[in-house]
C-alpha cells in the first residue's frame, strides 16, 4: 500500500488519486430529506459515478452508508421526535432493505455489483470475528464489488446514537488496512471556531497530529454540526490515522461530491505517520500476550524469509491452546522465534492440518478453509 497523507502540501485531489483502497462514509442528512420526498436519489446516482470512475481506475472502494434508520422511520411512518430503541430498530430492519436496493440500482447502472455487510462493533474488535469480516470484504473486492457496510442496528443492545458509523468507518478502514477513509458531510472540514457564529473562524486544511487543542475544536466549536457532531470524526481520525490511515472530512453535498475535491474543493486532510500494512504489522508484532507457538521446518522458514505465508504442510510441531484470530509465536526447528502473526485455524484444526496439503483439508476438517495458516499480510518477521 502506498504511505499516504504526510506532505502539508498534498491536496485532497492528489490523496484521492494515490490510493489504492478507500472507504467512503456517507451521512444520513446527505441520502436522506424528509422535505423532499425521503432519499436523494439524484446525489445517490452523482456520487455512485464518482465511484464508478474510481473503480474503473482500478481502486478499491467499500461504501459505509448511514441512512437505514432514517429511511425505516419513513416508510413506516413513525411519529416525529424521539422514538424509543425498540422502534429504532424496527426502523432499522425496513430501512436496510430500502436502502440496499438503492445502492444496487445505482451501481448497476454502471454494471457494478454491490454487497450488503452488516457489523457490530465487535465485529471489528473481537479478532475472529476481524478476521473473518476481513476476509469476506476482502473476497468481495478481489472479485470486483463494492461493499456497502452499515452498523447491524436492528440487534445492537445499547442506544443507537448519532456519529456510530464514523467510528464504524474507521474500524472498517483499520480492519481493511485503507489507504484513506473519506468522511461526506455537511461540512467542509474543521474549523477552529463555530463558522456560523464567528466571521473570523478559520478552515484548518490539514492536521498533523490529534492533540487535546484539535479535540477541544470538536466539543465546542463544531459540535452542532455534520451527523453526529465534529467530537465522532475526530474520534474516527484517530482510530484511522493511528492504522496508517489518512482521513478527509469534506463537506459531501455536492451532486458529484468527490468529483468536487478533485476540482479544489476545501476539506480538512488527517495525515497518517506510516503505511497501513506496516501499522497492522507494528499491532501484531507488539502483542504482549500469544495464545500459542508454531515449529516450522527449514523450508518453511525459507518461504517466511521471503514473504510468503505460512502453510500448515510447513508445520512440524504445535503448542498452546488458541482460536481463529489469535497471535501465536512462529519458531524454527531450533526452537527461535522466527515471527508472529494472526493464526488462520484453531490449535485443534491446526494439529489435524499440520504437514497436510490444502487439497486434503476439506476432508480433515469437515470444511475447504484457507490454504494459509498464517497470511503474509498477518505475519511479522522478528529480527
């Protein structure tokens, strides 16, 4: 992945266009109006053509899309004001499918095929769960879709509140090791100041580094603004910039809204210090606690040397007890720690696996799983 982000001087357009994968956030108040009839049909078409060019220029994209609730409470006509949990995600349930089905129709338009992925917070977090979430979008993008993500709101127990889906978007561009998440609002950036009640307030076009003054920008001074307020985008700038992931937050309101940054638009840049590839590695590699240790042969040990995943046909020798998503030690047959990584299998699938070949794990395990024990893209040489 490229490193992106850490030039005062790079514009939102040039961020954009060196990317290889993006994550999009789009807010509620952007797909949805009441006063004009519910969705906002003709944005949805203008942004999925921007899309469209990215993909035809062979980037990545995944879609994290607010709007659900907002669409379910239309259809089902609930009554205006605060309405309680339960009826949220009754809202949550009807607006889901209405709201998936404009997403396909727009991508279909420009022979694009969408997927719809439901997460939870913990979906990110717990590192099973990580895993296979990673490796679903990851499948769907290798073979050409786009992935549209909201929160699973209809079976979430805590109050679904506003600003969620920044944070979400930002867990999904860590997950994904995104070389930029870009945040459509309503509101062209952060300001250090409320714009609307200071003439003298000033656009900050780029952010370094999260400090308590930039956090204090989000509580006070832009707190009524965008879905959610400026405190969650800056919450979602350093879950992103510290996974090596760059951050813009771009006011999204224009009908062809990254086509508008790419034409000079004003937005607020978050740089990130490193690559995503190498912030996931830096992660694993200080992983206080592994759950387990792999020996390997000598072959093996070549193949790690070179950047390759590691196979269980590799596998001579396996200890401790740990899960799907766990760091485990890798060791050579003299017993030194070669690397650590995200191992792919449980220990018990692990020792029924060890020195097979892929082609036979079906058999082994009742099911075809993953050629890799551990994926390179999760596996750190210790030096």
């Amino acid at each position: 992945m490229t490193n992106l982000g850490h030039h005062k001087e790079q514009s939102a357009s040039a961020l954009i266009e060196g990317a290889e994968k993006i994550v999009i956030k789009i807010g509620s108040a952007l797909l949805f109006n009441p006063e004009e009839n519910g969705l906002q049909t003709s944005w949805l078409e203008g942004l999925v053509s921007d899309v469209a060019r990215l993909h035809r220029g062979g980037k990545q994209v995944i879609i994290v899309s607010s709007g659900a609730i907002a669409l379910g409470r239309d259809e089902m006509k609930l009554a205006k004001g605060r309405i309680r949990l339960d009826e949220k995600q009754a809202a949550a349930a009807t607006g889901q499918i209405i709201l998936a089905q404009a997403w396909n129709d727009a991508f279909k338009a420009h022979e694009i095929t969408t997927a719809q992925i439901l997460l939870a917070p913990e979906d990110t977090e717990t590192r099973r769960k990580h895993l296979n979430a990673r490796s679903t979008m990851q499948t769907l993008l290798n073979y050409g879709c786009v992935p549209v993500v909201n929160e699973n709101d209809t079976i979430t127990t805590y109050e679904i509140r506003f600003g969620d889906n920044d944070r979400l978007a930002a867990r999904v561009a860590a997950m994904m090791s995104a070389d930029l998440l870009v945040l459509l609002s309503d509101i062209d950036g952060l300001y250090d100041k409320n714009p609307s009640r200071h003439d003298d307030a000033n656009h900050i076009p780029v952010i370094e580094s999260i400090t308590d003054e930039i956090m204090a920008m989000g509580e006070s001074a832009n707190a009524e603004f965008a879905s959610g307020g400026m405190a969650t985008k800056l919450a979602a700038a350093q879950i992103a910039t510290q996974s090596g992931v760059a951050m813009l937050i771009c006011d999204g309101s224009a009908v062809a809204p990254l086509s508008a940054l790419s034409d000079g638009a004003k937005a607020s840049m978050f740089t990130a210090k490193m690559a995503p590839s190498t912030a996931r590695k830096n992660w694993i590699a200080g992983a206080l606690d592994c759950a387990g240790t792999i020996t390997i042969d000598d072959g093996a040990s070549t193949a790690l040397g070179k950047g390759r995943s590691l196979l269980p046909a590799g596998v001579t020798k396996i200890t401790g007890t740990f899960e799907r998503g766990d760091v485990i030690e890798i060791c050579n047959a003299k017993g030194q720690l070669l690397a650590r990584g995200l191992s792919g299998y449980s220990a018990a699938e692990a020792q029924m696996l060890m020195g097979q070949k892929s082609a036979n794990f079906e058999a082994i395990i009742g099911y075809d799983g993953r050629a890799e024990l551990v994926h390179a893209d999760d596996l750190v040489l210790i030096t």
